[in-house]
C-alpha cells in the first residue's frame, strides 16, 4: 500500500453530555459546558486514544456530591470530582463536580474557576480511561504528568507547581499538598 492509498487514522471522537444539576453552575460559570467537553476531548486525545466514545459530566452541588462520596468511598464530605468508570468500550462512564468545592479551592489556590474546573475535568477524564493516582507514586507521577501535558496545549499553566508564598490549604485531585521545606 502506497501512502497515498493508506487510510488515515480516524480522529479521536469522544460525545460529552453536560447535565446540568445545579443551575448554580450556570451563572457562577456560563461557559460550564463548553469548557467540560473542551477538557474532555483534549484528554481523549492526550492519552492517545481512538475511537468513538461517549461519556457523562455532571454539574452538581457540595450536597449532592457528599451524599455520592458518603455511599460510594465512605467519605462523609464533599470532594471536587468523582469518576465512575463504567467498564464498557464504547461508553466511558460518568463523573460528577462540587460547585461549592470546586469555586472554594479555585479561591485558595488563586487560580480562576475556569482553568481549576477544566483540571478537574481533565483529571476526571483520565480516571474513566482508567488512569488511577491512588495505586501508588509511579502511577500518580504518570497521571500526574500527562494532566500537565494536556492542560499546557489549553493554555493552562501546571496545576502541581507549589506556589511558596502560599501553600495551598486544599490540595490538588487526589494529592496530598507539599509543604515547604
């Protein structure tokens, strides 16, 4: 076959559905939707994935979080984002956002809402690709790195850089914060 003749290699697709909880999101941040299906696909594509792919993002509030986090990791407090592989090919599951959680660490991390939500995203989205930071050091470095490899071509600076004028009171998806020496 001449490379003339050779099919091309189909374009990562991934179909993101925004469902919209809490229209506090709406207001707090207008362009929730677009950002979230941004992220996602940006993520699709920075872990090198093919194929047609589907997957669900929630916009909820603290409440409905922390009920999910209380039955699902018996943790009794909201979190920021929650990942919910669902373990088939074509559909790769759901995650679901804090808005309350999500604005405060925004906030305390000094960073605007959109590029911490956008993070988020991201970071949700590699979990249903089945990336995982809890497994151990090597694998949240891996995850680590290719969150900040997918957020520097969106034009987002490096979420893990420590600021040492002010060390974050919240810490990053899943990370615990690094206090300065």
């Amino acid at each position: 076959m001449t490379p003339a003749t050779r099919k091309p290699k189909p374009e990562p697709s991934l179909r993101c559905t925004v469902v919209v909880l809490d229209e506090a999101w709406l207001e707090a941040l207008p362009d929730a939707e677009r950002l979230a299906k941004r992220a996602t696909r940006a993520a699709f594509a920075g872990a090198r994935r093919r194929g047609r792919r589907s997957l669900n993002v929630a916009l909820d509030d603290d409440r409905g979080v922390r009920v999910l986090n209380a039955r699902d990791r018996k943790k009794d407090k909201p979190t920021n984002v929650l990942s919910y592989p669902s373990g088939e090919r074509d559909f790769l599951g759901d995650m679901v956002l804090a808005r309350q959680t999500v604005w405060r660490e925004a906030r305390e991390q000094r960073k605007s809402a959109a590029d911490h939500f956008t993070h988020l995203v991201v970071h949700g989205t590699l979990h249903l690709l089945g990336y995982d930071h809890e497994t151990g050091e090597a694998d949240a470095e891996r995850m680590e790195a290719l969150e900040r490899r997918i957020l520097a071509k969106l034009g987002i600076a490096d979420p893990y850089a420590l600021d040492w004028q002010t060390v974050e009171k919240s810490p990053q998806p899943g990370r615990q914060t690094k206090q300065p020496k």
